[in-house]
C-alpha cells in the first residue's frame, strides 16, 4: 500500500513537470516570430516559479519512511531492457547520484538507445544548460544580396535546429513506414522535454552508428557535414583543417563541439566516481580545464 502511494506520488510530480515545460512551450509558441524575437530569451526563472509553487503540493521527503520509493532506483525506473553494450553498474551509479528533475528520462532513453546516459547527459547540458525552453540565438549573413540564417535558432533542451528536426522527423516517417511504431516529430515536440530527450537519445545513435562515436557527436551540431569529416579524417586532422568551423557560408561549431561535449561527460563521470571517457584518438589524453 505504502509503495503504491509513493509511486502515485512520483507520477504525479513527473505529470507537474510536464505541465511546467509546456506552459514554458506554450509562452514560446504564442508568441508571433519567437525565433527572431526570443532568440536571447530564457523562461528559466518563471519556469522555477512554477515548479516550486507547484511541488509544494506534494513534497515526497515529508512522507512517512513507510511511503518513499523502492531503495533501488535503477529497477524502479528502467523501462526498457538493458543491452549488452551497457555497463549495469555504471546505470546503477547514474541513477544514484544523478537526481536532476530529467535525468529518470536521460536514463531511459540512454538504455532504450544503447547509450551511456552521461554522454547523453552531458550532449544536452552542452547543448541547453538543460534549459527545457531555450532558444538558441540566430547568426545572420549576406549572401548574394539576402540576409541568410547562418546558424542559431535551436530550440529546447536538445537544442533541435531546424536541419536536426527535418532530420529526425524523417528517420521517424522511415520507421512509420516500416510497420514501427514512432512520433512523429516537429519544432513543437522539441520544446517538450521527455519527448525531446528521446528524440536526442535516438538521433544521436543513428548518428553514432553512421559515423562512429567522435562523427556521430560532432554531426549532431555540425551536421552530415562535420559527421562525415571526422569519420574521414579523425577528429584531431579534421579540427586542424579547418573544416569543421565552416561549410560554405554556414558557420559550424564542430572544431569545439565534441571536446566540449566530452568536458562535460568526464565532470559528471569523475562526480560519479567513475573512469573518464576516451578522449579522440591521436591527441592529448586529458583537456585543460
């Protein structure tokens, strides 16, 4: 009976911050021209509002000991199998010392996708400070006599571009097509957190098994593009080319991308108490603060 309550419980606090991201996608998409206008907005400070009158309402650590959650998070919160390329107890320390308000869905959707759930963690603080609203801030250019969007303009906690939602929304309408069940996906899904976090989890892997780990991250910002580069090259070759900062006149973040990426996953490892994750190969085993 106690067990029962606490689950109801910590749905019922999943569904309040459900609601808290949708009101923050809500603002967005009532608001005429939001990519050009909001561009350098952050709900953040009205979304913690929300969520902390919200939470009120039910406080788990006020419950009697009778009524808190199983001692084992990892077999309460697991709901797909783990695959053998999975380490159990490193998803065992994830879902012990990781307790932000996504991380219960980072870990489902790093285990749905065969991922390490610090790698996806860390690609999404990279990519948002797991902001489930932000909006990325548009670069314009001249080109040939037009004011052209160069980069910028992502949205949400995956920082989805407009390329990256096509992109995704395709590999979808592939698996439709195949009989698989799938969402469909659009710049509306990108703003709600739990579907953007699966949508990441599962766009990254595809990524990562087209161009390897270093391609598959650095495609996820830079694109095909970038994906194809580093495959080719190596990381270290490729930075040093040049060619992962430009594409013709769009500008790319791929000579920074995956080191950034990488700083943040080996933080919440060494946090974790776990081993670093491998830096490419060819060049220096640790990055400089």
């Amino acid at each position: 009976m106690g067990g029962t309550k606490g689950n109801g419980v910590m749905e019922l606090r999943k569904k309040i911050a459900q609601l808290v991201a949708a009101i923050g996608s809500t603002l967005v998409l009532l608001v005429p021209n939001a990519g050009a206008n909001l561009a350098g907005f952050s709900a953040s400070p009205l979304t913690k509002t929300i969520a902390s009158a919200l939470m009120q309402v039910v406080r788990v650590d006020t419950l009697p000991e009778a009524h808190q959650p199983p001692s084992d998070p990892l077999a309460q919160l697991l709901t797909h199998e783990v695959g053998p390329e999975l380490d159990m107890a490193e998803l065992r320390t994830f879902a012990k010392t990781q307790n932000g308000p996504f991380d219960q869905t980072i870990l489902n959707a790093a285990v749905r996708w065969n991922l390490d759930p610090f790698l996806l963690k860390g690609l999404l603080a990279n990519e948002s400070r797991l902001d489930p609203i932000r909006l990325g801030k548009y670069r314009v250019a001249e080109h040939e006599g037009t004011r052209v969007i160069v980069s910028g303009g992502a949205a949400g906690i995956a920082q989805f571009s407009g390329g990256g939602i096509r992109a995704m929304a395709l590999i979808r309408e592939r698996q439709l097509r195949r009989g698989k069940p799938a969402l469909t996906f659009d710049r509306q899904r990108a703003l709600i957190p739990d579907e953007a976090i699966h949508a990441a989890a599962e766009f990254l892997r595809h990524l990562i098994n087209r161009y390897g780990r270093d391609g598959g991250i650095t495609a996820y910002n830079s694109g095909v593009v970038g994906g194809k580069i580093v495959q080719r090259m190596g990381f270290w070759r490729a930075k040093a080319s040049g060619k992962l900062s430009r594409s013709g006149i769009y500008h790319l973040q791929g000579e920074r991308f995956l080191l950034n990426v990488l700083k943040k996953v080996n933080y919440l490892r060494r946090g974790a108490g776990l081993i670093d994750m491998p830096l490419p190969r060819g060049g220096p085993r640790h990055l400089s603060s």
